[in-house]
C-alpha cells in the first residue's frame, strides 16, 4: 500500500498520451507547450516522462501490437487508490469491465485499466514513488 502523501486516495496523480506516433507527439508538444521528453527504458520499449520545467507532468506510451488495433489516440487518466487489486474487484463488483489486469512497474507502482459502467476508460494506481 501506498503511503498518503505519495498519492492520496481517489486523487489524480498521473496523464499519459498514447500516441501511434511517438517523434510526431514529442514535436508538436515540443513546439507548442514547450515540453521536454525524459526517456525511461522499460522491458521492451521507452515509455517518455513528460516534463514542464522541471515538473514530470505526465508520460508518452506508445501504442504497437495488435492489443491496440482500433484504438484511438487518447490521455489515459490514472488516478491514485489504496490497494490497486481491491479496488479493482469492487469496480467490477459495481459494474466496471477489467481492461488490463492489476500489474507492477518496477519503482512505479501496481496498476490496472477498468472501463467504468458508463464507458469511460480509466487506470488506477497504487505508486510506490
């Protein structure tokens, strides 16, 4: 479990863009937010860390592989929870679809993707940093 200050319950605490495109996305916000792009290597592909100043503002994923034929471009909302599993369960229980099983990030936290009953696609996070 998290601790409070890292991410308190039920906040938001995190963007990510997936993109198709990733040196298409870097340059236009590049160009017109004057965002920097910090590389973090992950097994088998680079996530990027959005920076503002010097503020992570949020991340860059690149959507490739079949899972995402279909998919749109999209800024995937990740929202900060207690217990990433029991959370998740009791979404479901409340009518929510798993769209991505509860997984751990290596020095990021444990996370899952659930679409809520209303459609809307969301991820939920317990950080560990």
């Amino acid at each position: 479990m998290a601790d409070e200050h890292l991410a308190p319950h039920g906040v938001v605490c995190w963007s990510e863009l997936n993109v198709r495109d990733m040196e298409r996305a870097r340059n236009f916000y590049a160009e017109t937010l004057g965002w920097r792009f910090e590389a973090m290597p992950m097994e088998g592909f680079t996530y990027w860390i959005i920076l503002s100043g010097a503020t992570r503002v949020g991340g860059l994923f690149e959507m490739k592989g079949p899972e995402f034929d279909g998919v749109p471009e999209h800024w995937l909302t990740y929202i900060g929870v207690d217990d990433v599993d029991a959370r998740l369960n009791k979404a479901v229980a409340a009518g929510a679809k798993s769209c991505k099983a509860p997984f751990d990030i290596p020095g990021v936290g444990r996370m899952a993707v659930l679409q809520e009953p209303g459609g809307a696609v969301v991820a939920w996070m317990t950080p560990t940093i």
